[in-house]
C-alpha cells in the first residue's frame, strides 16, 4: 500500500513542483508529453498487468513453476516488443502531423527520440512490477513504480535547491534513466527467485493464449484511460500551452483529493472476495460503507479547506499566470470527492466476476466523455473540459454503485453512521449481525 501510495504523491509533487523550475510553456510541454506517454503505456501494456496476477499465481499454486517462468518470459517480451512498436507509432504520429498541428507540436517533434524509450521502459516496468505481485513480492512491487518517480523528484528538488536550470529534456532523460534502473532492479530480483524453478511448464503457455485472456483487459484499461485520463490530450490538442499547463497543475491539485479513496482501496480489496467467499455478506456490507464514507469525508474535508484557502496559495506559490488553475481544480476536486462517495464498488465488479459489465460500462462512458470534452474545450475552454470530466467522475460512480446493488444486494455507496460506532465497527462485526453470519 504504501508504495502505491508514495507513486501517486510523488506525481502529483512533481506537477506541483515544475511550474516552480520552468516557464508556463514548458511546463504544458511537459504535461502534454508525460499524458501522451501516460496513454501510450497502458496501450503497450496489452492489458498484462490485470492478466498476469491471474495466471502466475495458479501455476504457483499449482506447482507448475515451468509456466510461471514461462509466463513470465512471454510477458516480459511482449511489453518490450509493444513498448517499442507504440513509442514508434507515436514518433510517426508526430513526424507525420509535422510542426504546425498545434502549439505544442515543434517541440515534441524535437523530443520524440525520448518518448519512445520512456514508452517502452514504462510499459516493462509496469508488467515487471505485477509479475512480482503475483509472486508475493510486495515490495518490488510497491516500489518498482514508485522508484521513478521518486528520481524525478530527486532530481527536480536538486535543481530548484541549487538553482540549476532545468530543461525539457533533462527530466525526460531523468525519468528514462530511472526506469531504466527499475528494469534491472526487478530482472535481477525476479532471476534469484526463478532460478530454482522448473524449466519445462506441466501446461504450455503461448504468447497467444496470454493475449486471449489479456485483450478484455486492455480493452476495459483503455476505456478507463480514455475516460479518467485524456483531458490533457483534449486541451493540448484544441488550446494553448498555457491552457496545457494551468489545467495540468489542477489535475494535480484535484489527484490529492482521490488519496483517501487510493488508501482504503488498497487497505480493503482482499477482504471483499475474502467475505464474500465465505457468505459474510453483512459484514461485507459494512466494510463497503465504511470505506466510501470514510474516503468520502476526508476527501471534503481536503476540499473544503482548498475552496477556502487554495486560490490564495496559487497566486502565492506560483502567481497569477496559473490563477485559471483555482476553479478547474475545484471543479475537478469535487468530481474526486463525488467519485470517492461511491467508494470500491467499480473493484468490486471487477473482483466478483463482473469484468465485462465493468468493461461495457466504462467502455460507453468513455465514448461519450471525450467527444463531449472536446466540444466543451472549444466552448468554453479549460473549465469546461473540468466540467465534463468531473461529471464523467460522478457518473461512473453512480454507475458502479447501481450496479453492484443490483448484482450483488451490496451498498457500496457513502452514507452518514453513527461515529459512536465507527471504531468498533471497523475492528469488529455488529453485534446486531453477528448471530446472522454462517460459521
């Protein structure tokens, strides 16, 4: 969990930090550049990352370590084999659009050599660090992703100490290097725990049944991406740099509102095939309510104290250029806080064996969101590309609550309790219900 956890503030300390080391043009360079990567990998994933837990851990279970190895291997290839072909198609995308699509387009042409292998390190790197999970090693894999991050950030609050200029391509060069790093640390470790296993698999595992059982995955990775993640293409791709970077740094102010829902997501995801595995349907339910209430109250609690004070701290910490920040990261941070009200119910489909109403589902808000954002950019700018997102947030939520209701008979929602009751509650089963559930 805490590695999880450290990824997702490192990033959003990188957003936060940049506009303090570079231009507004240069930071919207960047923003733009890391949401084209940031796609781009999920697309080279192949939807590895979701399928592999699935596999290796049956062989494992099994002892059939022949085809974990296997697995493993093939998996590993493909990520670097579609790492390489999507970093390439985006380099031809480029070269092929030339410098005068849009604003941004001159310079990405020129940085075009750096984002193809961050594209490919990213998408390895991804994989490596599930391959590890399904393994039970836990921490390489909390903290492979988190390692490059984690670099950037080094390297970001070593220029801004000693005032070293930074550039474009610096950082860039900077987050290759540390996924690189992060490629040799988990190929090292995962050989010392693949030498003694068998090298011959009981059950063979080609390439093409691994991409059988992977492509659901991608296709429902894909459609969250398109509607959780492409908002920046969107302002990138019909507005200014400027525009890039003021709505940029709100998407980083409006990520800190989701890290409640991020911690108690990672705190209670085994227990809700656990419970529901053994019939404890009642206690399920209350830890279900109990997480979305609890994500959802210091998720308002952030978002209250940031309407308050936050326009006052942007023009402080990074003056008037980004005061368009203030109301799309209010518009944003309450679409977070909306979504942290429907608490763990979208993983709990996909955990209890609905992945393909979660994929439909996704797969039309997605279609719907994009078109509409794109519409909205041109309306009526950034703030409305927000508007469009923030209710493509609520939507899914509702969505997913309604659907693990109807599913399951489970309230995933937020709701009021009692606090008298909270502490016990989450340590304990009611004692109202306890003589309800099977033993």
């Amino acid at each position: 969990m805490a590695g999880k956890v450290f990824q997702l503030v490192t990033g959003v300390g990188i957003g936060l930090l940049l506009p303090l080391g570079l231009s507004l043009h240069e930071v919207g360079l960047f923003f733009f550049v890391q949401a084209i990567v940031n796609v781009s990998v999920v697309l080279a994933q192949l939807g590895l990352p979701v399928t592999i837990p699935g596999i290796v851990s049956h062989a494992t279970a099994v002892g059939d370590t022949g085809r974990a190895r296997i697995v493993a291997i093939e998996t590993i290839k493909m990520s670097v084999i579609s790492g390489l072909a999507v970093g390439c198609l985006v380099g031809i995308c480029a070269f092929a659009f030339g410098t005068a699509a849009n604003a941004l387009s001159p310079q990405i042409w020129s940085l075009v050599p750096l984002i193809i292998p961050m594209i490919a390190a990213g998408a390895v790197l991804g994989v490596l660090a599930e391959i590890h999970r399904a393994l039970y090693g836990m921490v390489a894999a909390s903290f492979l992703p988190a390692l490059q991050g984690l670099i950037v950030s080094a390297y970001l609050v070593f220029a801004l100490a000693f005032k070293i200029p930074l550039s474009i391509s610096n950082l860039l060069a900077a987050s290759v290097l540390a996924a690189m790093a992060g490629i040799v640390l988990g190929l090292v470790q995962l050989g010392r725990m693949m030498r003694p296993w068998q090298r011959v698999p009981v059950t063979p595992a080609p390439p093409s049944d691994i991409l059988a059982e992977s492509w659901p995955n991608l296709v429902t990775t894909m459609s969250f991406v398109a509607a959780s993640q492409l908002d920046i293409w969107v302002v990138g791709l019909g507005g200014h740099p400027a525009d890039v970077a003021c709505y940029g740094l709100a998407l980083r102010i409006g990520s800190m509102f989701a890290v409640p829902l991020t911690i108690v997501s990672l705190t209670i995801l085994p227990h809700i095939v656990t419970n529901w595995a053994r019939h404890r349907r009642l206690y399920l339910q209350w830890l279900l309510t109990l997480s979305a209430t609890g994500a959802t109250f210091a998720a308002l609690v952030g978002f209250v104290l940031f309407a308050g004070f936050g326009r006052s701290l942007i023009l402080i910490i990074w003056g008037e250029a980004y005061s368009r920040a203030f109301r799309a990261a209010l518009i944003l941070g309450l679409g977070q806080v909306m979504f942290s009200a429907g608490g763990v119910a979208g993983y709990a489909l996909i955990l209890l064996g609905r992945q393909k109403a979660a994929m439909v589902i996704t797969l039309i808000i997605a279609s719907v969101t994009v078109p509409l954002a794109a519409w909205a950019m041109f309306k009526f700018g950034i703030l409305g590309v927000a508007t469009v997102y923030a209710a493509s947030s609520t939507t899914q939520a509702l969505v997913n609550v309604l659907l693990v209701r109807n599913f399951f008979g489970l309230t995933a929602n937020a709701r009021l309790i009692n606090p008298l009751r909270v502490g016990r509650l989450l340590s304990h089963t009611p004692k109202s219900l306890r003589n309800t559930l099977p033993h």
